[in-house]
C-alpha cells in the first residue's frame, strides 16, 4: 500500500514538474516570439525599403534605355556591359564590404552604402556616351556592393533559423515590388523629357536616387547592430534573442574560419548554384521592358505597364513559397523545383509569339525566379560560424552575381549578333537546370536540407 501511495506521488510530482517545464517553455517562446516580432517591425520595413531602390538600380536602366540608347547612340551590347557591369563591380567589392560590416557593424555600414549608392545612382543623370555610362555604371556596383549580402548577414543576428526564408521573404518583397512599381514609375517620368532642358531618362535617374540617401540617414540613426543593443526589448526579450541565435550559432559552426569557408565545395557549389537565380532576376530587370516593348505595337508607356503586371504575381508566390519552406523545414527542393520551372519559361518565352502568351510565361518565370531565390538564402547563413558568416556569405554572393553580371551581357551580346534575344534566354535557361542539379547534390546535407526544428510557438512569428 505504501509503495503504491509514494509511486502515486512520485508520478504527480513529475507531472507538476512537467507542467512547469511546459510553461516555462511556452513563457520563453511566447518572449522570444515577442522578440523576433518587434525585430521584424523595426527593421524589415527600412531595410525592405533600401532594396527598392536598390531594384530601382536595375529596373530604371531597362527602362531607361527605350530612350536613352537613342541619345546616347548605344548599341544592344554598350547597353548590356553597361547594365551588367554594375554587378562586375558590384562583385569585386562584396567581400571587403562584409568584412568592413563586420567590423564596424551594419547601422554604420549599410547606411555608408545607401548614402554613397544613392549619390552615384543619381548621377547616371551625366553620361554623355557609352564610355561614361560604362563607367558610372561600374562605380555605383562598387558603391553598392556588399548591400544585399551586408543584410542577410545583419539579419542572421536578429532572427532565428526556422524563420530564415519567411524573413528573407518579406525583404526580397523590394525585388517584384521594384521591378513592377519601378517600371511604371520610370515609365511615368520619361514624360519629363524636355523639362528643364533634361531628357526624361535624366530625370528619371536623378529623383530615384536620392532617396536611398534620405533612407541612410534614417538608418543611421533608428538602428542597432545587435540585439544586445536594442533598447526597444525589454531586457527578457534580448535575452530569449541572444541566447536562441547564439545557440544556432554553436550548433551551426562548421565553417569555422576563412581558410575552412575557401576550401570547402559546399561553398562554391552554392556560389554555382546563386550564379543561376541571379543571372535570371538580373536579366529580367535589365530586358523585360525592352523584351515587351519589341512585342508589335506595344509602345514605351504599354511596355512599362505590361512589366509591372508580369512581375507584381510574382511577390505573393515568393512569399507563400517561403512560407511553405519554413513550414515543413524543406530547403532543396523548394529551390530547386522553381528553379527547373524557371528555366523552362525562359527556354519558352522567346519561342511565344503571342502576346498573351508571352506574358503568362513572363509571369510563371518571375514568380518561380523569385521563390527560389527567397528560399536559397536562408541555407547560407547556417553553414558558417559566427566569426566566418560575414565572409562566407559574401563570398557566395559575389560568385553568384558573377551570373547577374553575366547574363545581362550575354543577352545583349546574342541580340546584337543574331538580333534575337532566343539564344540568349536559352542559356539563362540552361543556368537554371545546372543550379537545380547543383543543390540537389548538396540535398544529404542537413543544415542544407532543413532548419533546427522548432516550436509551435515560434513557427507562428
């Protein structure tokens, strides 16, 4: 009897302490939640914002180029090195960019690249032929480099790696958003044309980049570099933060120095495989607005339109896609399907010669271009270690965007010899499958293959 009372008792203890842990548990997620939340509010929107413009970059130039190409007497292939070679310098200084980020953090850092981006974006407003165009072009890649990659490091700090895609989601929002809403707004003010003795593609260069130096401003003084710094959490909260990404952090710590990140194949193969989804989202910045308006009657301002329609589907697809990769912890195979389906459209695109065809393709090939973009970058980052992350994620962003610099001038260098752009998206096409085939080589990796698993509770941030 008596050892029937102290087990009855022995098991109601456990269940109190059970309970306890519980709750304990879902206080500590609820904080964390609470954390992350508040993250998100504070620095997505800005950082959301800054990435617009930086689209505006890419897009405007498209645009840009119905007239300017005129002016300026450039040829298909002046206007694919110049828009492409923004991403060779682009390249070059992506490295020392993250490396300097790292060292003085990223409220300073980021805000220096918008800044001086923003001042070189404007002045694209003073080439007078293809050389400077050239030229100014390569200088606002060096000034902006190290942006993209300086912000998925940042953001590696604040979030935890089961919200890695859904996050990155909400900030790659700027790529459909700036390439839809850039098209009609550089469309609308091409009509400056004339106005103050100015071209409207001059215009048009001029008042989308000051903003990103306003928006520096603003980062500069409304940021912090980590969340031991954030006087926005409560001292709970920054504490459910740190102890979370530092524990990812111990777990993920393969990667643990430079020379480690540039012997590894896992890193150059993702390099590879950024190079095919950069090569696609670069060349449909640059070309979409030239590629529409070539479509019969359509003309400058039809053209501008027709992009942001193609384009604008394609934010929600990433987003829910993303959504869905967080949701089963699945990484591979939400990059790679896309990345196939992508492919395809570009292989079929040209070979339309239907309008409506044409802009259904354009449609299926954003929408699949920008998932898997979304999802590819919330791999990176749970390779390295901390010390190693800055470098290592700039490292495979600048081979990939060897690929936004490539493909932009191949199809400029095909539509000038053959005068189509068919065999020019073939081989962005074929880009494409060698990506897919690349990260399903890397699938039996399981900081590749899927997040640490996680709470109820901290799914639903």
């Amino acid at each position: 009897m008596l050892n029937k009372t102290s087990s009855a008792r022995e098991m109601q203890a456990r269940r109190l302490q059970d309970n306890k842990s519980k709750r304990g548990r879902d206080v500590s997620n609820g904080i964390l939640s609470s954390a992350t939340s508040k993250a998100q509010k504070r620095i997505l929107p800005l950082l959301t914002g800054l990435y617009f413009f930086a689209i505006l970059d890419r897009v405007n130039v498209g645009v840009a180029g119905l007239t300017m190409s005129r002016d300026l007497h450039l040829t298909a292939q002046a206007f694919g090195l110049g828009a492409g070679i923004f991403f060779f310098g682009y390249v070059l200084n992506e490295i020392p960019s993250n490396i300097m980020m790292h060292r003085l953090g990223g409220r300073v850092w980021l805000a220096r690249i918008a800044i001086t981006w923003g001042i070189l974006a404007a002045a694209v407003a003073l080439a007078s032929g293809a050389k400077s165009f050239v030229a100014l072009r390569f200088l606002l890649g060096i000034s902006e480099a190290g942006f993209f990659p300086g912000v998925i490091y940042f953001m590696s700090l604040w979030f935890p790696a089961a919200q890695k895609a859904k996050v990155n989601a909400a900030f790659l929002f700027a790529i459909p958003a700036g390439n839809a809403i850039g098209a009609i707004l550089s469309t609308l003010l091409l009509r400056l044309d004339g106005f103050m003795g100015l071209a409207g593609w001059q215009w048009l260069f001029m008042a989308e980049g000051l903003p990103p130096v306003l928006l520096g401003i603003i980062l500069l003084t409304n940021f912090a570099d980590h969340p031991a710094q954030a006087t926005w959490l409560s001292a709970e909260e920054r504490l459910a933060l740190i102890t979370k990404i530092n524990a990812e952090a111990d777990a993920d710590a393969g990667h643990t120095n430079i020379a480690a990140v540039l012997a590894s194949p896992t890193v150059w193969m993702l390099g590879l495989v950024y190079f095919g989804l950069s090569a696609t989202l670069a060349s449909l910045s640059m070309w979409l607005p030239q590629l529409v308006h070539g479509m019969g009657t359509v003309n400058v301002e039809q053209a501008g339109f027709i992009t942001a329609a193609a384009l604008f589907p394609g934010a929600f697809i990433m987003y829910l896609w993303s959504k869905r990769s967080d949701a089963t912890g699945e990484r591979v195979w939400h990059v790679a399907i896309p990345s196939v389906v992508a492919g395809l459209a570009w292989l079929c695109v040209s070979a339309a010669h239907v309008l409506w065809l044409k802009i259904v393709l354009l449609i299926i090939l954003g929408a699949a271009g920008y998932a898997s973009f979304a999802v590819f970058w919330a791999i990176p980052p749970r390779i390295f270690s901390l010390q190693t992350r800055a470098f290592g994620v700039a490292l495979i962003s600048a081979v990939g965007n060897l690929g936004a610099f490539f493909g932009p001038w191949f199809i400029g260098y095909e539509k000038s010899l053959h005068g189509s752009f068919a065999d020019g998206f073939e081989g962005i096409g074929i880009s494409l499958f060698i990506s897919a085939a690349l990260i399903i080589m890397l699938r039996k990796q399981e900081k590749i293959r899927k997040p640490q698993s996680i709470s109820a509770t901290e799914k639903r941030v």
